[in-house]
C-alpha cells in the first residue's frame, strides 16, 4: 500500500475516532454509570467511556501510573458532598484536563492540560461535586469548558441540570 493510502486511512481513523466521542446535537437515550455526557454551551453533545472514582482509594490513586488513556475515555470523581475539590499529578505520567463540576452537573471551571508529575494543587474552587479527568487538550478542542452540563447517574437526578430521562 502506498504512502498516500496510508495517509487517507490515517485520516479516515481520525475521523471515526472524533466521531465517536464528538457527535453535534446527539442525544443518547440511556443514562449509564459506565458513561458521562457534556452539553456544551453551543448545545453540541460529547461522550465518553469512564471509571468511577467514589470511594476514598480509588480517589488517591486516580489516572496514577497510566501510559495512555484512550481518547474517548476518562475518570469522573464522585463526591458525597460539595467541597472545595483540590489535585495533584503524582504519579500521572500523561497530561489531562480536570473538569471541576457543582452538585448540579455544571461545570464551573476546567483545568487544562495538567503536568504530569506536578506536585503543585489543582483547585477547581468551592462547592465541586464531580471532576471528570480526560486526556489534556480535549476540553478546549470540545468545546467544554464553564457552563457545560454533565449527565451521569451518579449526580443527584432531582436538582441535576440535565438529568437523566
């Protein structure tokens, strides 16, 4: 196969893969703890696979050790309560982006493209529910970012901004 097929191939997996986790104005029926979805300001709906993180151990050990994280994946942070949720990169080896959301599912703020191996606190500021931790980059490219919505059952259904149908 010539350098041109590969190319085209190339770009075609590109495609399929942004798809897959980028699919304007798509509404998926199913409410799943497996999955989380983002709404973005400009209504465009985003997707990904996760691990739940909502007991103290797997919340100390996060993303830790990872070589990779596919790009459709991520880790969402449960909480029990709003706090004043606060990171660090010990032990990440790949750069993500951290979305700080309140008990609602609204994102407040989004820290992107965090250092591996950075010890310096990552705050998302005060009254955090969940974060979900994606590949570094992703949240600017997506368009996710301060009042995006999160849909997961794991937000309380009552009092969530897009709750799940």
């Amino acid at each position: 196969m010539g350098s041109g097929s590969a190319s085209a191939s190339a770009t075609g997996l590109r495609a399929l893969a942004l798809a897959l986790v980028f699919v304007p104005g798509a509404v998926w029926a199913d409410c799943r703890p497996d999955t989380v979805e983002l709404r973005t300001q400009t209504g465009e709906t985003v997707r990904f696979s996760v691990e739940i993180a909502d007991a103290p151990e797997e919340r100390s050990r996060g993303l830790m050790h990872r070589k990779s994280l596919p790009r459709s994946s991520g880790m969402l942070f449960l909480f029990d309560e709003p706090h004043r949720a606060s990171f660090w990169m010990r032990n990440t080896l790949i750069p993500l982006d951290m979305i700080f959301a309140g008990p609602d599912g609204t994102v407040k703020s989004v820290h992107a493209e965090a250092v591996p191996g950075d010890l310096t606190p990552i705050t998302g500021g005060d009254g955090i529910q969940s974060v979900l931790e994606i590949n570094g980059g992703l949240a600017r490219s997506l368009g996710i970012g301060p009042g995006t919505v999160l849909r997961h059952p794991g937000i309380a259904q009552a009092t969530a901004a897009w709750p799940c149908d």
